[in-house]
C-alpha cells in the first residue's frame, strides 16, 4: 500500500506523522512518501529521516490584509502541485496531520478520488483541519473535545513510540546528570524553545528553594541554555537544582514523581504513558491557544494541576509544586487519572481503521 503523508508547520504537527509512518516501515509492506511546505521545517525534516519529500508551497492566513490575499491565491497553485505530485506518485491513501500544508493536498487528493485521513492533534481543532474535515474518509483524535458529534471520527490518541511499555529504570540519565535515585525528583521541561518567564522566575526562586528535601532538574531547552548560564553568572545555584539544556525524558520519567511542563500533544502522551504527575503551563504562545484546551481536557478529568502563565509568579510557581509534592492522595489520583489518556494501541487501532477505509469495507 502506498501512503502519502501531509504534515508541516511545527514539530506537533511532524513528529507524530513520522512516529506513525516508523511504524509502517516496520511492517514492512508500505511504500511511504511525504508531501510539505518547501520552506518550512518539514522539508529539514523529513529528508534526514529518510523519507522521500516532494515540495509545494503555501501560506497560511496571518499577517496583513495583502499578505491574506496573497496566500489565498498562493493556494491555487499549491493545489495544483498537489495534485501534479499525487497523480505520479499514486497514493492508496493521504494522510494529513495538520499544518496548513493539509489544506492544498486534501483538496487535490479529494478532487482525484484518493481516499483521505485526518488526524487532530490537540483539544482545539486546527484552522487546516476543520476546514478540510468535511472532505476527508476518516478522522482521528486524542480527545474527545477535537470534532464533536462527528461520526467519522475515532478517539484513539497520538501515535506514538512505546513510551512507558518497559517499566524498568534506567539509571544512565540520572547518573550523568548527579541525580540522587532515593530522593524525590520535579522534572520541569517547558518544550524544546524553553520559556523565558520560566527561566526568569527559576532564577528567582533560588533563594527560596536553597532548603528544599527534593530535587529539581530545570531544562532551559537547547537555544536559551547559553544566555541562562550568562545570567545566573555569581548567583549560588542551590545544590539540589540541576540545570540542564537537554535531557533524555523518557530515561527521566520512571525517577520523576512530579514533571511541570507545557500542554503540547506530544508531551502529554508522554505523562500519560509514564503515569506521571504533572502541573501543566499551558503557552500562550502558540496558534489558537490550543495548550490550554489541552491542558483543560486533563485538568477535567482530574489528571493535572493546570496553572496558566499569566498567573504565574514566584510565589503561585512555589505553592503549586509544594502542595502538589505534599499531597500524596493528589499524586495518586493524577496518576490513576492521566491513564484514560494513555492509548498504547494507537498505531495499531489507526491503521486498522485505515486499511477498512482503503479496501471499502
């Protein structure tokens, strides 16, 4: 079977789309090519995975009033090239994960009678996603706020690696950074951009922190680790705080008993499989406010602590992981919770549904 993959714009929309298409390699039978945005971070991407790329270009609908225009029209030719590469190429199935690359290419695929699936990342639907949603075979989601009432639709979660399957600790993480195995440990991780109010407000509880009896490990995120270390330049950094720019989280999770991090996808399919107790800081920052729809879909079920950023100071930063921490009945029931949103069987359960839709069952 031949599978062509839609996916550009950000790692939320990339990442899952390549976990997925990983696990098609493995079974060996599909023949897997992607379609992306030729100045965006897919056309990086995907090639150093190892998958053929064939490039168009579109915009979304952001910036100025001429801006708007334009990309309204760009998406003609987008259209266009779609479909130029879909009818060489030949496609059993188009497989969209979002991005406004989704648009041009489920279009195309629609107008050549190529059977299309959709998946939805996050709580708050797209803007490329919902406007395509009614031309496609098939829907998937992680929760069950992502297209409600649709009957096309199945909440079978974020592909993923096997996170959390082998519950054995590894301590090579732990060891390289210093850790202490037998003390408790917060794990704060704010995405790979970092956050520099987190970095701000880190430094700010150095003071307040110096006699804590647990562990933090403060990940700045690769491109704020230099200009970190430049700031807290003659500060005493406590000696239970680790500061690190990168860490391997997965090898990190079965030590952590509390992570505090953003509301992306990716990252909460990761507190989910590992069962982890988790303060979310949803970013404010990205399209459609969509963390926080994520972080509410948890905080719903009772499997978060959610603390959104424009309430967050030293002092709500400090009282919500202390009071987390302490309560040992809140950690419990976070972790029995978050479980409804661990979907083990994902790749599986979409792929199913996927080869129904091809052979029109």
């Amino acid at each position: 079977m031949k599978v062509c993959i839609v996916a550009g714009g950000s790692g939320g929309h990339i990442y899952p789309a390549l976990t997925f298409s990983d696990y098609l390699k493995e079974k060996g039978s599909y023949d897997i090519f992607y379609i992306g945005n030729d100045h965006k971070m897919e056309a990086r991407i995907i090639p150093e995975a190892g998958y053929p790329f064939y490039s168009i270009s579109n915009q979304g609908l952001q910036g100025s009033h001429w801006d708007k225009v334009k990309a309204v029209f760009g998406q003609f030719k987008a259209i266009l090239d779609s479909r130029k590469h879909l009818k060489k190429l030949k496609p059993d199935l188009v497989f969209a994960f979002g991005g406004y690359v989704t648009l041009p290419v489920v279009i195309a695929a629609k107008s050549l009678g190529i059977k299309i699936a959709l998946h939805e990342q996050n709580a708050f639907v797209g803007k490329a996603n919902k406007w395509v949603s009614g031309l496609v075979d098939v829907i998937f989601t992680c929760y069950e706020e992502a297209f409600k009432g649709n009957d096309k639709v199945y909440m079978f979660g974020n592909p993923r690696a096997a996170l959390g399957q082998d519950k054995r600790k590894d301590p090579v993480e732990m060891d390289r950074i210093g850790l202490d195995k037998d003390k408790r440990m917060v794990l704060i991780v704010m995405g790979s951009q970092g956050s520099d109010t987190m970095n701000k407000l880190i430094q700010e509880a150095f003071i307040p922190l110096k006699d804590i009896d647990y562990q933090i490990v403060f990940v700045t995120g690769p491109l704020e680790y230099d200009e970190f270390v430049d700031d807290i330049k003659g500060k005493t950094v406590p000696k239970n705080i680790f500061i690190e720019s990168y860490v391997n989280q997965a090898k990190l999770m079965p030590y952590t008993n509390l992570i505090v991090a953003r509301a992306g996808a990716s990252t909460i399919t990761e507190i989910a499989a590992f069962r982890t107790p988790s303060i979310l800081i949803p970013s404010p920052y990205v399209a459609n406010n969509h963390q926080y729809f994520n972080a509410q879909a948890l905080y719903k079920k009772q499997a978060t602590v959610l603390l959104e950023e424009k309430d967050l100071n030293l002092d709500s930063f400090i009282q919500a992981i202390e009071n987390t921490l302490n309560n040992q009945a809140l950690l419990e029931d976070m972790k029995e919770n978050v479980a409804v949103f661990d979907t083990p069987l994902v790749n599986d359960n979409i792929l199913d549904v996927i080869l129904k839709v091809v052979n029109h069952e």
